[in-house]
C-alpha cells in the first residue's frame, strides 16, 4: 500500500470542510446570558436586551422568567449589550463582549450583565463595563493598541491587527485578551506556529480559560500535530462544556490517533451542542474504518439532507454507493 492510507471518505472531508467553513464565516456564532441584580438574584419583571456592533444595533430581545436572553447568527467583533433600567431599581447597564472565535466552527459565547442599583437621581448614562474584569495594571497604551487591533480584526485586516497586537503586548507582557485575538489573528493568516505560541502563552497566563485552550488545541490540529491537540482541547471542554467548536477538533484529533470511542462521542456531543454539519463527515469516515458501513452511509445521507445544494453531493453519493458494496449481501 503507497504512503497514503487514509481511508477514501476522508480524502473527501478537506474539500467539504472548506465549503463549510465559508459559510460559516458568515456568521453563525451564538451569545447568551443572564441579567442580574446586584445580589445575584433576577429581576422581578423581563428586562430588555438591546445588542449592537460598531454604535449599529443588531438585534434586541427581553429576558425569560429566569432573566436570561440569547442572540444567535453572530460573527466575530466586538459587541455591546444593553439591559434597559426599570426607573425604580436599577439603572440601564451595558457590558462590552468579545467574540474572539477560533476556527470557524459555530461557537457559544457567554456574557452575563449584573445591572447598578437605581441611584437618587434620575437614570444616568448607560454602565460600561468590559466582558473581563479591567486589569488595572493594563497600562493605557497597551489599552488603546488592543482597540485599535480589535477594529482591525472586524475590518479582515488581520495583518494590521497583529502589528498592533504585538505593539500591546510590549507594552504589557501580561495583555491575556492581546494574546487571544493575537492568536486568531495568526490562525486567519495560517501563521500556525506563531498562533500556537500566542495561545501557549495566553494558557500560562490564565489556565481556566477556555478560549485559550481550544484555540491552541486548533491550530495544533491544523499543523496535524493530533496527539499534541488533544490535552488543551479536552482541558477546554472541562471548562466549557457548551461549546461545539473543541469538540469537532478534538474529535477530528482522537479519529486521526486512532481513538475512535472517544472520537465518535466527541463528535456526536460537538453535533448536538451547535449541530455543524462537517460532523456527519468525520463521523463517516470514523464509522468506515471501524468497518460499520450502515452507520457511515446514515451520517452521508444526514449531510446530504442538511446540505442540499453542497458543490460536494457527486463524490459523497459516490461514496455512498461504494459503502453500499461493503455491506454483506443476506442469504
């Protein structure tokens, strides 16, 4: 057998994946959150949740009777969130959140807003508050160099982002949030080894995050560095368990180890958080080597049924029917 022994079904995979990834880019991000009080508790009416981009509003929505709110079709910026005052206890808040996604699977984003207590006088400007709680030893250079990249990064011109990203980070080595957008930066450029280090530092920094282990477990995948991807990305989902994204990858790493029981139920689990279609293909080929053939043509036809017009149908229908082949004929 020659060098390549992937099985044919996967050779497919790269080219769907692509298309998939182009329209995901457009945006198909989700952010939610819970409105509370000061005491942690909700307030006793819905509250309305206005969500804008750039001064522009995007969509605007009231909380549940548990006082949560979601929004959903998002792409990457910087968003601001704004619970409106009932004019007796609480004044109107608004709350800055990133989403710095990695890759370009869906994702979920999560950005609570604890509204300020009614003052005497009457309801003042709207709260500003940062998505992370303000490092007060951020010098204002730092500050003003990540503003800037985080426009740039909303403009596409990642380029222009970086080289105001590594302006913040000299001048605050410490910069968490700088070294995140950093290595998304470095991702969208396929910069791997300079995203890679960027997310390993944004680890070091802060461990419990997340984003910063799923975006590293990423670029490890894309550098095909499987075994190296999937510490972080399970470290990722411990941490956040709602997220599709780290899933996928971390499904796609185990499936190319060899590990297929924690592959499949990564990505079946990665499939029923944010429902990305590519799961059916990985999951295919996963199925076709561990010699299940029935399960691999149900996951083609789920793909096909949820990608009607995907440029790809010829060749999977084609895989299709040379599954069927592997099955054996019943006496």
């Amino acid at each position: 057998m020659g060098p390549d022994r992937r099985p044919r079904v996967f050779k497919l995979t790269i080219a769907v994946l692509l298309v998939i990834e182009a329209a995901l880019a457009q945006g198909a991000h989700s952010l939610q959150g819970k409105v509370v009080l000061p005491n942690g508790t909700q307030p006793a009416t819905p509250v309305k949740v206005t969500l804008t981009l750039s001064g522009r509003q995007v969509y605007e929505t009231f909380t549940d009777l548990s006082g949560r709110f979601s929004f959903t079709g998002l792409s990457r910026g910087r968003y601001q969130l704004t619970a409106e005052g009932d004019g007796r206890t609480f004044e109107t808040t608004r709350v800055d959140s990133d989403i710095l996604a990695f890759g370009s699977a869906p994702q979920s984003f999560t950005q609570n807003i604890q509204v300020r207590p009614k003052v005497d006088k009457a309801v003042s400007a709207a709260a500003v508050t940062s998505v992370e709680v303000a490092d007060p030893n951020t010098p204002q250079i730092a500050r003003e160099a990540y503003e800037k990249a985080v426009k740039r990064a909303e403009a596409n011109k990642s380029d222009q982002a970086v080289k105001l990203l590594q302006e913040a980070i000299i001048a605050y080595p410490s910069f968490f949030s700088a070294y995140v957008l950093l290595g998304e930066q470095c991702d969208k450029l396929k910069r791997y080894p300079e995203a890679e280090a960027a997310y390993k530092r944004a680890v070091e920094l802060k461990g419990d995050a997340a984003a910063a282990h799923a975006g590293l477990g990423v670029v490890l995948v894309k550098q095909k560095k499987y075994a190296e991807a999937i510490p972080p990305l399970r470290r990722s989902v411990e941490i956040q368990k709602q997220s599709s994204a780290p899933y996928l990858f971390l499904g796609f790493a185990e499936m190319m180890t060899g590990d297929y029981d924690s592959a499949e139920s990564s990505l079946l689990r990665a499939y029923d958080i944010g429902k990305p279609t590519i799961a059916h293909i990985y999951l295919a080929n996963l199925y076709e080597q561990r010699r299940e053939p029935r399960k691999a043509i149900e996951h083609l036809q789920a793909f096909l049924k949820e990608n009607p017009e995907s440029p790809n149908s010829g060749q999977i229908r084609e895989a299709i029917d040379k599954l069927r082949k592997q099955i054996p004929k019943q006496k």
